[in-house]
C-alpha cells in the first residue's frame, strides 16, 4: 500500500505553535522561526521577532554555543526565569551534510509545579532508603569496619587485610578465639565488597541439628524427605546467590555435608534434596572456626581437602590479651554506649580500673569485656567508673585477688564484698528475686538481705 500523508506544511506549523516553545536560528544566530507560546510566554512581538539575533530575543540562550562548538549532539540546559522553571533542549540541524541551524524547544512550568515534583522526588527517595536500609537490616549486613575498634597494630593490621581481601571472590578462613568479633570480620568483609548490596546469609552450624542442616544448607524437593511439605524449599547457598554466605562454627558441619560444600565451591552448582539437576549459584563464601585449623585436621574434624580448599585467605583475630593497648579504648565506646542505654553519666574512668580492667587476662575476649561494662555501669551512681564496681563474676577471687591488691584500696574487704555480692545475686535469681525465700535460704533475714543489696549495689 503506498504512503499518503494527509497532513500538510500548514498542519505541522499549527502543530508547533502548540509546543510549549520552539525557537529554530540560521548559522548566523539569526531567528529563522518562533512559536507565538514562547513569545506570550516571554513576552516578545511575535512580528518583529523573526530575523534577530538570539542573544537580543533570550539574553541566556545558549543556541550559539551549539555553533560556535560544533556541538554534533542533543544538549539539555535548565533555567529559572520569571518564577519559572524552563528545560530547553538544543539540537543542530542539517540539510545534505550540512549545518544550518539550531532547533531548541523548550518545556516550561510555574515552580509550584515543580516544587511539587521535587517533593515528590525526595518523598520517594526517601521511601526508597528506608525499604533499601530494612532490606539490609533483614538479609544484609549489619556490622561495617568501622565497627572494628582499636589502634594497636595488630586490629590495624587486620583492617588493611579485611581492605585488601574484600576486593576479590575468595573464599576467606577467620580463625579466632570465642569472642573475638569473627562475625564482625565477616560483616565488614562483606560490606566493603561489590555484594554488598545483595544478601548477607549467616549459618551457625553449631547451632543448627545435624539432621536439619543439609536441607537449610541446600534446600529440598516436595516430599524429598518426612516432613518435607508439598512446595520446594530454597537453600541457604541459592538465598545467597549473588551475595556472600558466612558459615560461623564450621568444626560443628558433618563430614557428609563438607564434602558437598566442597562440590558448590568447585562446581558452583547446588543440588536440592531429592533433586535431579544442579542449580548454578556464585556466592562467596565465608567461614570461622574458634579452634586452630591444624587441630581441626588433627582431629579429623575437617576434611583436609576441603581445609584447602576453603583457606585460600586466612584471617587471624587476635585475643584481647594480645592487644591491651586497645582496652581504653574499648572501655570508654562501652561506657558511653551504656550512658546512652541506661541513661547515666560517667565520664571518668578512675586509673586503678582502669589497671584492673587493663591487667586482666579477658579469656572471654571483647564479648566478656562488653559483660562486664555492662555490669560496672548499672551500679554506678557518680560520673566516675571505680575498681569497686567491677565484677568479674563468681570465679574472680583467685588469680584476680591478687590484681585487687594493687588497684583496691583494701583488697581483703573488696574480695569479701565480691563474694557476697555474686552469692547473693545467685541466690536471688535461683528463687526468681523472691526476697523472703532467698533470705531463708541465707540464713539470714529479709531487712538484712535488703541492707545488704543496698550495700552490695544489687537492685531491689
């Protein structure tokens, strides 16, 4: 069928008189053709308009630099004029090869307009960090590097390592004591890396059944197994495509699963429970052990092949007691966290605790060292942290009764005071804070019992 256009010259120039404004110039910056809109809009004699220079019809048109450029391209300029807001795009013309003109046409609003789109604009932006900071909160991670406190080498040390190791896929060994802060090593990792706006997934395997972990791991099929259910269930590794996946405890995984980790990490491929086929996944992987790799293998809890595979990066966290300088530190975050928490005031550490607290060997490491903070600040009345409000627990007055001789003001009264306290508090919580049946069983009585917590700082 052949093409018969039905609209004329004429019908395309009543087009764009109807634009909002649509200005054409010739190579010498003369107006060629304008739109009666732009000129009502600017208020310019639409007679005399024809044939002027640009820059006397728009002091700020930018038509001319478009020539005098030899801009080949669609160029976007934004102005506000007359309490309004004006978008003018800019594009040369060309007739058989060759420039000769500019065509601009432009869009212009009242700024209530625009005051509404741009309201518009951060109302949904900020919809979109919030939805995006809940989806981290749920499914990434929590912890940044930032978080990694102290200024000894050995934690400065360690941060240019977790730096350098983020910028890859490798797989990452943390090895540490309890309570070294393994978990935050693996967050930090994580956030730094390209992933780190994917999915964060965390596995303790030590505190998941042997028998549910194959299928958290790998998911299954409907009806691969009793109590499997009618739907297909994702695992762990396909949650975490994308992403990085962080088994915690790895001693605690059964030789039968660590061979198949060992078939994702060279195959990158998943097999459901009762599956037929492998489904591809690309996670990192992360995971920590509390106990020395060569003790792992020694005891035949972790396959060697999978070991070497698995330590391609091996990081060492080293225990509070290799790094003492970063006790102060430490102490004062805490104590300024529980300010915050409990909504006290102290602001001085007296220098004895602070020796108690430095001299300590800490076998907890920073998770013992956030407990006993912790501790200290509920019974502090003044601005000041002392010797006297630190408690280690039950189990101090051994090795510890010595460190008291030098920081208490008197040691035997101050062991005494900690025994008591921790029996009473034992006692307390045995009987459920029942005073009359915690005095019984103190052979003591019940207005003693509360001179005594009154004494001791225990809450009544």
């Amino acid at each position: 069928m052949k093409f018969n256009p039905k609209l004329t010259v004429e019908d395309f120039q009543f087009f764009l008189e109807h634009v909002n404004g649509f200005v054409t110039i010739d190579m010498e910056g003369r107006c060629t053709y304008i739109n009666k809109q732009i000129c009502d809009f600017c208020d310019i004699d639409y007679k005399t308009a024809l044939g002027k220079p640009i820059k006397e019809l728009f002091s700020f048109s930018k038509m001319m630099d478009t020539i005098e450029k030899k801009q080949n391209f669609t160029k976007t300029e934004f102005y506000f004029d007359q309490g309004r807001f004006s978008a003018s795009t800019r594009h040369p013309m060309y007739k058989d090869g060759e420039m000769v003109g500019v065509v601009e046409y432009d869009i212009f609003e009242d700024m209530e307009v625009i005051e509404a789109f741009v309201q518009h604009y951060i109302d949904l932006d900020e919809e979109l960090k919030y939805f995006s900071k809940e989806m981290n909160r749920h499914l990434g991670a929590k912890y940044t590097i930032d978080q990694i406190r102290g200024n000894s080498y050995a934690v400065r040390d360690l941060r240019e390592k977790i730096k350098i190791v983020s910028r890859t896929d490798s797989t990452v060994m943390i090895t540490g004591e309890t309570g070294t802060g393994k978990e935050l090593v693996a967050h930090s990792i994580h956030n730094l890396s390209k992933r780190k706006l994917r999915n964060f997934i965390r596995i303790n395997a030590a505190a998941m059944p042997e028998s549910l972990q194959e299928s958290e791991l790998f998911g299954h099929e409907p009806g691969s197994f009793t109590g499997a259910g009618t739907k297909a269930k994702k695992g762990k590794f396909e949650i975490a495509d994308g992403g990085t996946l962080f088994i915690d405890e790895l001693s605690h995984m059964p030789l039968q699963l660590q061979s198949k980790l060992l078939r994702v990490l060279q195959e990158k491929e998943v097999e459901r429970i009762g599956a037929s086929k492998p489904i591809p996944v690309d996670a990192r992987i992360i995971v920590a052990t509390n106990k020395e790799p060569q003790e792992l293998l020694s005891s035949g809890e972790l396959r060697p092949d999978l070991y070497y595979r698995l330590n391609v990066v091996e990081l060492q966290i080293p225990p509070l007691r290799e790094r003492k300088d970063d006790i102060p530190l430490l102490v004062k975050y805490y104590v300024d966290e529980y300010n915050n928490l409990f909504g006290k005031n102290v602001t001085k550490i007296d220098p004895r605790a602070k020796k108690l607290l430095t001299e300590y060997d800490w076998p907890g490491n920073i998770r013992e060292l956030r407990n006993v903070v912790e501790k200290s600040m509920n019974y502090i009345e003044g601005e000041t942290l002392y010797a006297e409000n630190i408690d280690f627990g039950l189990y101090d007055v051994g090795d510890l009764s010595l460190k008291l001789i030098e920081c208490a003001e008197r040691p035997i009264e101050e062991c005494l005071r900690r025994t008591e306290r921790a029996l009473i508090m034992q006692t307390l919580e045995k009987f459920d804070n029942n005073k009359s049946r915690a005095a019984e069983y103190l052979r003591i009585t019940r207005t003693l019992l509360y001179q005594k917590m009154k004494r001791l700082g225990i809450p009544i």
